[in-house]
C-alpha cells in the first residue's frame, strides 16, 4: 500500500493577531513572491497551493504557513483508478466516429467570436488574359565537348 498524499489549500483566512500586510510579506519571503501577488491569496476563498504532499511534507507546510500567519487545510488525494491493462484494452471493440460526427458536447465547445473585417479600402486589380500556355521546350544537345574525334575505321 503506497502513501496517502494530500493537497494543501490556503484558506483565505488569517490567524488571530496577524495583520493582511504581515501575512503577505511573510507569504512573499517563503514563496520568493512579490507581497503584491501574495494579497490576492488572501481573499478569504480557500485557493490551491500545492498538490501531492506526502504526510511529511504536508506538516512542513502547515508550520510554515501558520508562522507566516495564514491558516492551511489539507484534503487527501482521491486515488485515482488503475488505467485498463493492454489486455482488457485489447479485447474491448473500437469503432470510428461517421465522417462529420461532432466529438464535442456542445458545452464543450468554445464559442467563435464572430468578426468583421473592414474591406472598404481594398480593390480588385482588373482582369487580364491568361498568358500564353508555354510551347514545348527544345530537346537538350548532348554535351559532347570531352569527346575527341575517333580516326574511321580501315576496312
């Protein structure tokens, strides 16, 4: 049996006697952040800080994070099914989708914006013939420049 790992949360909430500002700047120190982007993590909103902890490191975090002022809750992992086997997968049926078949759930697909595109300022050029069709061209001589003349042959 493995580990079971946790993910830590910043509730959004700070201890008794801390101050907004000195929590931020302590958040700031311990996570190499300016104070400014730290304050956006205390909006009282729980916020993910950091997935996976095993249970050592989970307590790291709280003691670091309840001396910086804020308080911290953890939530185990859900383990997560084991993926089909080579075996099970082989045995299940493929089929493909018909030609044109949506893939997507319509709340799944992202809305295109429609946009318009200012051609007022845009003419055409006007027509002209095609260019004659090439003729067909010359057959290449032979390069016979390294050739010397042969004397005829005596019959």
């Amino acid at each position: 049996m493995t580990e079971p790992l946790y993910d830590a949360y910043l509730t959004g909430q700070l201890l008794s006697g801390t101050e907004p500002a000195d929590a931020a700047r302590r958040l700031a120190r311990l996570f190499k952040r300016p104070p400014e982007t730290m304050r956006g993590l205390l909006t009282g909103k729980p916020q993910l800080l950091k997935r996976g902890l095993t249970r050592a490191a989970a307590l790291k975090y709280r003691e670091a994070l309840r001396s910086a002022g804020v308080a911290v809750a953890f939530r185990p992992q859900q383990e997560k099914p084991a993926p089909a086997s080579a075996a099970e997968t082989a045995t299940a049926p493929l089929t493909l989708a018909a030609a044109q078949t949506p893939l997507l759930r319509p709340e799944e697909r992202r809305a295109q914006p429609e946009r318009e595109v200012d051609v007022a300022g845009l003419t055409l050029a006007p027509l002209t013939p095609l260019p004659p069709s090439p003729s067909e061209p010359a057959p290449l001589s032979p390069w016979i420049t390294s050739l010397s003349p042969q004397p005829a042959a005596m019959c």
